[in-house]
C-alpha cells in the first residue's frame, strides 16, 4: 500500500521506466484479450460534453472515448501500475510545441482523423473546441481559466496544423502561466469533430451542449457502441486508430453497479475493475482471497462544506464546532482501514501553498460543547447529505453522527443517489434552494498541485465565472481579492502569502470544502490484468490494461 504522497513521487521518476512519449500505450503491441474488460462504477454517465463534465464518471469516461494536445508521462512502477508525472507532459494529438513566453504554438499530428465521421483532424478543430470552452458555462469554463484561456481571441488557427495560443492572466494581460501546458492533459481541453458538432447547433444553443451531453466526436481511442442508460456503456476500441496500436480489450463495458454485491461480482470474476463502491473492510476481505488491492497517491479528498446562509450554521462557532467533531481517526481506522490520511491545509498536499490551518481541528469534544454555548445554540438537528453510490459514504456520515450526538446535536442522514444529489446540489449553488440546507459530504480532487482551481471553484464568491461549486455560499471580499490578484501571478512568494491567507480565513470560517480525509485511489483489480494507472486525475486509462501474459 502507498501511503506516502511524496515518497512515492520520488520512486515514480528514480524506480520507474517512462512510457514513450507521444504514444497513448506502451510502444509494444499488447496481447489481445479474449473477453471484455469489465468496470463496475457506481452510477450512470451525466455529460459527456467536455465543456460541461458535472461529476467523476463523465471525467473517467472522458479520459478513454477523448484525446488531446498533450497527455500524462506515465512511469512503469515494479508492481506494474503506472504512475503519472505530477507536472510532465508528452505529445498526443499534437506533435510538439514551442514556448515564447505567454505563447505556445502548437503543431498538429498528420493524419488523425475522427470517429466515425472520418473526418481530419484540423488546427480549426482546436480552435472551435477551445472556444467551447470559454463559452459555456462549467467546469471546463473554469478550468480553461486556470490554464490562461479566458476569451476566444486568445486562439488562433495559424494555417491547418498549426495552432497558437496566447496566454494571459485574469485581467488579460499576456503572462506565461506556469500550469497552462500541463492543463492541457485533462478532459476538458478535448479536441472535438467540429464539423459534425456545428450540424446540431441550434439558435437556442449556439454550441450544440444538449447534443454533446449524450454524444461524442472523438479520435479516440474508444467510442461508443451502446448504452443502456442507468445500467451500462459498452466501449469498443477505435478501429484503426491514428497511433498503430490497439488496446488489448477490444471491449470495455462500464456496468453501473446498482444494487448489486460487488465483492460477489468480483470474486465471481464478473467485474475486473472497481475503484469505487467498497468500504475498508470489503477491501480488505478481497486482498486476503488473493485479488490486487492497490492504493496510489491521487489528492482525492473528502470534504464537508455547511450551509452558512441558513440557520444555524450563520454562526461560524457552531461550524467550528462541527469541525471540533469530526472523527478522523475512526473514519480512517473504521471505514477506510487506513487507506489515506488526515488533511491539515485546505489544498492539496503536496501544493507548496498548503499550510496547517485546518490542524487545529483535532477532535475536541469539549472544546464544540463550549463554542455551541457561546453561540447559543444548542441540541440542534440538521440535514446531513451525500451520495449513496460510494458505501464509504454511509459508514463515515454514521461515525461523524454518532461524534455528534456526544455534544447533543443530531444529524438527520440524507442518503441520497448521486444523479438526484447532483441535481439539488446544482440547484443550490445556481440560487435555488434544491432542497437543501445543513451539511455536505461530498468527494472531489484537484488535479493540479496550484491553489487557482479549488479557490475559483469552492470558495469565490459564485458569479458566471467562479464558485460554481460553492454550495456553502461562502463570500469574502478580501479572499476575493486576493485570489483576483495572485491566481495567476508569478511573484511567487506574494502568491503563496496570499494563499495561505486565504486558507486561514476559511479554517477560520469553517464553512466550504472542509477538508475531512485525504481518500487517495483504491483500486481492486483482477489478478489476470496489469497496467492499472494512478494520476492525479485518478481515473482509468483502458487503453494502458491488458492481460498478464
């Protein structure tokens, strides 16, 4: 098991040996499987527009049916994982790249053509698809400004294949933006089919959103062949793909687990993959029968976040109090069986602006009992909301229940399934209320080791550009201020000042994105397959497994 984050960003680049660079797989041509590769996941498929992903399935599916400019170096670690270069990137659908301070021009691959339009691919297509991105409200909008891509102008198509791009800060002004290239491996940054996008355009929606949401325009290297919505999706390799090699499994069916006793599943050899759906225990029960258990280091991390704007978290000593009761070692011990670690700064862990502002939360019943008679608030009951499409969930919701009542307070669980969740927390955030009010637990990661994305995201105050998942109404005018100023600044020691500021502003707030455990990436796999990947966007490559020769 990998426990320590930064050890193992050491073994990776001294231990491992670095796929080659330009290729989606290893540059051997893998052993063909007989039988599909199956993914158990724990609920359906959202959005598979790249400018609009709303949740983890639509980013995992993401990384297998799309393709992009620049992809993650993956180094091949002795138990035959793959582990993903924190900040390196090599060539995919571009061939390679020159820097000239803010601007980056690009040179396209020849001969990449979409499926099934057949289709070229053009610098036209990455243009458009980049443009998508600073038009539609979402997540790719925002991570599109964390790259440095704010307005259209910004892209230009200089003749067929080759692209540049301009990049500049928040105010528009041109800056070399030290994240904007490794950015660029993630899903949003996809390169569409535009010339089949642009046909389901309407004026009502210039950009062809509703289609994109339930349809692809892809290169590769899967696409799919059918989909039974709530319960499959059936992935076939794209034939002939521009990259001269096939992935092993031909198929890949991502099979919505439901009910269903996944433990039995995999044991019965129905299910090969799941990163998702097992409490510690479960884990366990599988790694002593013999099944791969594997942990990696992914700054995936679990968060509560309480509604500030209604009683009675408008008090920030009842949030801290809240805070004072979380259970860490128990959720650790009891629910995770010591896979992962306890958070003390508001960012990632191995961000250099991390700092130990939520260390003071060490449980203390006493020290919540006092902060609730200051307040005056006392014996309350809320609402407690996650998702019921992680059992984790349920275990860590009832432990932290159950450290609450020691203070008097009851927390009314609201499981909830992960579409409906998805909904009302939506809701929420865009004014409405979606039902919601109390606490929530909720599972994110931030792929980038850079405090620019989690604050834009959870913690500015909501516009039509950042805190689009700010579901505690958190609004500060000085951490505004701050992260207007310094997210894209390059006098680093200001920056990281500022951030840190900002960190101690909200542990002292206790209001949004909490940080609770630091989940990392369990994956049980079956023993007959290798090439499992670990990132940090920590999600399944299919194209990287294949069958243990």
């Amino acid at each position: 098991m990998l426990t320590d984050r930064r050890s193992l960003g050491r073994m990776a680049i001294a231990g491992g040996a670095a796929l080659a660079a330009g290729t989606q797989r290893a540059s051997a041509q893998p052993r063909a499987a007989t039988k599909p590769l199956v993914h158990a996941i724990p609920s359906d498929i959202a959005s598979l527009d790249p400018a609009d992903i709303r949740g983890q399935q639509d980013q995992e599916i993401g990384c297998n049916i799309y393709e992009r400019l620049v992809t993650f170096k993956f180094n091949q670690m002795p138990n035959g994982t793959l582990q993903a270069e924190p900040e390196e990137v090599v060539p995919q659908l571009a061939e390679s790249w020159t820097v000239e301070g803010p601007v980056i021009t690009f040179k396209l691959r020849a001969g990449v053509k979409f499926y099934p339009t057949g289709n070229p691919m053009t610098s036209e297509d990455v243009r458009y698809s980049f443009e998508r991105l600073t038009r539609i409200v979402g997540n790719g909008k925002n991570q599109a400004s964390v790259a440095g891509i704010f307005t259209a102008d910004q892209i230009v198509a200089v003749d067929p294949m080759t692209l540049r791009i301009t990049f500049t800060d928040n105010m528009g002004t041109p800056t070399a933006i030290p994240v904007a290239l490794t950015s660029m491996k993630f899903q949003q940054f996809a390169i569409l089919d535009s010339v089949e996008v642009k046909k389901h355009v309407t004026p009502e929606d210039p950009w062809a959103n509703a289609w994109l949401i339930k349809n692809i325009a892809t290169t590769g290297p899967y696409y799919i062949a059918n989909r039974i919505l709530g319960q499959q999706l059936e992935l076939k390799a794209v034939p002939d793909h521009w990259s001269g090699t096939q992935p092993a499994f031909e198929t890949v069916i991502l099979r919505v687990r439901g009910q269903a006793d996944l433990v039995a599943l995999i044991r019965g050899g129905v299910v090969d993959y799941a990163a998702e759906g097992l409490t510690g225990r479960q884990y366990d029960s599988l790694a002593a029968a013999g099944f791969p258990v594997m942990h990696g280091n992914t700054p995936s991390i679990l968060r509560v976040a309480m509604a500030m704007d209604k009683e009675p978290f408008t008090d920030a000593r009842v949030r801290q109090a809240m805070l004072y009761c979380m259970p860490h070692d128990r959720i650790l011990r009891t629910a995770l069986s010591n896979r992962g670690s306890r958070p003390l700064g508001f960012y990632n862990p191995d961000d250099i602006t991390s700092n130990n502002s939520f260390a003071r939360y060490s449980l203390n019943h006493d020290r919540a009992r006092a902060l609730l008679r200051e307040a005056g608030t006392e014996n309350f009951t809320f609402d407690f909301w996650y998702s019921t499409a992680l059992p984790y969930n349920n275990d860590i919701a009832i432990l932290i229940a159950d450290s609450l009542k020691q203070i008097g307070v009851t927390a009314n669980l609201k499981p909830t399934p992960a579409l409906q969740l998805l909904d009302a927390v939506r809701a929420r955030i865009n004014g409405g209320e979606g039902g919601m009010t109390g606490m929530y637990l909720s599972e994110g990661v931030i792929w980038l080791n850079d405090p620019s994305t989690l604050t834009n995201l959870a913690v500015a105050t909501k516009s039509a550009t950042a805190g689009v998942t700010n579901w505690a109404r958190y609004s500060d005018a000085e951490t505004d201020a701050l992260h207007a100023r310094f997210r894209n600044s390059a006098d680093a020691p200001a920056r990281k000042a500022a951030y840190q500021r900002i960190q101690d502003k909200l542990a002292d707030s206790a209001a949004t994105a909490n940080p609770l455990i630091v989940l990392g990436r369990t994956i049980v796999a079956s023993p007959n397959i290798t090439g499992i990947t670990f990132s940090q966007d920590p999600y399944a490559r299919y194209a990287y497994i294949k069958p243990k020769v």
